[in-house]
C-alpha cells in the first residue's frame, strides 16, 4: 500500500505544529495503514500515530467515530493505557481522508511463541482495568453483546459453512438470555495483537473501533479466548486469574462469555492466521488455531451445562 497521500501528511504536521516536517513513515499492520510518523526536528513531537480511512465509506466512517469516541472515553480515565488524541479529521476535508492522529504508546505488539505468567495475568489485568469505567451506551459507543459485534459471523458461516460444534454453540446462545447488569467501557476486540507490551508489562491497547458499552464479560471472554489461541487452554485460568487479582472478586457467567467469545470465529480459522503471522507467530496455521478453539469452547459449552444453562 502507497503511504499517506501529501494532504494528510501536511495535515498531520499542521496539528503538531512547530514547524516540524515528516522524516519518517512506517507501517504499523502488514506494513501499512495505521501509520507511524517520525517528525523533525524532535523537540516539539518526536512521533505520532496516523489512521486514515475512506470518506465515502459508510463502514469507515461508523469506525472512524467510534475509534474517537472511545478515545476520549479512556483520555478520561488515566487508568487505561491508552493513546492521546492530537487531532481528528471525521470528514476528510482537511486531510482528504478520514484522519486520527495519536500519541505513540511505548512498548510493542509482537506476540511470544510462550508466554509468562506475568503476560497472562498481564493480560486479565487489561481487561479487568476497562471494566472499572462504568458506561452506558451512547453515539458511537452503542451497547454490544459480544466481541466484535458489527461482523456477523454467523452469517458468514451460513455461507462458507460451519461445523457440528459451532452450530451446538450458536443454538445454546439462541436459547439463553444475554446477561444483564450495569454496563461498562468494552474494548470489543481485546486480544494480543491490539495490546502492546514492555516485559510483562501492558504499557497499551490499541484499535478501539469496536468499543462500545457491555458486560464486563465481553472483553475478559475475548482476552481469555485469544490467548488460548496463542498459548494453548492453560493460558485462560491465568488471565482469569489477573482479571480476579486486579478486581477482588470473581466475575460471573464466565463459561457464557467464553462461548460468544469462541462463536466469533469461523470453521476455518484460517481468515485471522495473516494477522497472527503479523505480529510474530508464524509457527501458528488454520489448524492448531482450529484445534485450540474447539478445545476451548468444548470446555466452556461442559461448564454451561455444568451451571445449568
């Protein structure tokens, strides 16, 4: 992908201000868009985040305020270790694109082929930080029931197929009852690749389009589900066990949410191994991924039954 278009280039620049220029562009996904932007001279802003997006698209733009909205959310609570805004251009007017320009967060989001322990409850504590924002929905941060609850892969199912397992699990959602209870900030798509670490240490958490207001359980279900995608079933214990020392209590319905979270998937697990490969893992393919996701939500359908739902 071509780098960012002249326009948007100045209009970053403008928004730092202090005469800085754009000495450096790097891709942050798959080596494009987002956009890490190196500024000289340094003293005012060494670096910042750029995000573009397609005016004419509807999709992109419903993202693009979302992505905003929750940035201001976590800009209110220093507690979430989340960029800051410089700038925003929701219309494209003045960059010719949809435009988000953030500070740059430290620390990175290569995934390790093992994780400590530290990672795992590191993990568990993200979540579990989010969950202390009470929030009710709102613009742009509607109410969700599930991780990234604007794909609709049910449907996508539907088309590519499906399997015996997925299809138990989708009629066991069908019949039960989303939890209710107060709402909180979600970060809706929480797994590794959207965090950024130092050590054992979560230093971020990026891409917050698909935030909104939910159940805790959202985000601890999806946090608990990728790193056992990562890691293998072990890893989801300890990041309950992170969410449980971060909050002192134990949440509830927690086999529920690992099945919306398993259910977000589709047969072949294929279609998320690029991002994964992105970011380091190049030892995982379609069917340890499979393997591990059946695994997970096997045990959690076992604990639904075990609870009586």
């Amino acid at each position: 992908m071509p780098e960012p278009a002249e326009q948007a280039l100045r209009w970053a620049t403008d928004a730092v201000g202090g005469g800085v220029r754009v000495a450096a562009v790097t891709g942050l996904r798959e080596g494009a868009n987002p956009w890490l932007l190196r500024f000289e001279p340094a003293d005012r802003v060494e670096a910042a985040v750029l995000r573009l997006g397609d005016p004419a698209d509807p999709e992109h733009r419903r993202r693009f305020g979302t992505e905003v909205a929750a940035l201001r959310v976590a800009g209110d609570h220093h507690q979430l270790p989340a960029a800051r805004l410089i700038a925003t251009d929701l219309d494209g007017a003045a960059a010719g694109a949809l435009a988000v320009l953030t500070t740059v967060l430290p620390g990175n989001s290569r995934i390790p082929s093992v994780a400590s322990i530290g990672r795992l409850r590191g993990l568990g504590a993200a979540a579990a930080a989010l969950q202390s924002v009470p929030l009710a929905p709102r613009n742009a941060l509607p109410l969700r029931t599930s991780p990234m609850a604007d794909v609709d892969f049910a449907a996508r199912r539907r088309e590519k197929g499906t399997t015996a397992l997925l299809a138990a699990a989708e009629e066991r959602l069908k019949r039960l009852p989303v939890p209710g209870g107060p709402t909180v900030f979600v970060h809706g798509d929480l797994w590794y690749g959207n965090t950024l670490w130092s050590g054992d240490r979560c230093t971020g958490i990026v891409d917050w389009d698909s935030a909104g207001a939910g159940s805790p359980g959202i985000d601890l279900g999806g946090a608990r589900f990728d790193a056992v995608l990562m890691f293998g079933l072990p890893a989801a214990e300890q990041v309950l066990e992170g969410w449980q020392r971060a909050t002192g209590r134990r949440p509830g319905q927690v086999a529920y949410w690992d099945v919306v979270a398993a259910s977000r998937t589709l047969a072949d697990m294929a279609f998320c191994v690029p991002a994964l490969h992105d970011q380091g893992r190049t030892d995982l393919d379609a069917g340890i991924l499979g393997q591990r996701r059946d695994a997970f939500l096997s045990t959690a359908l076992s604990r639904l039954d075990a609870d009586g739902r």
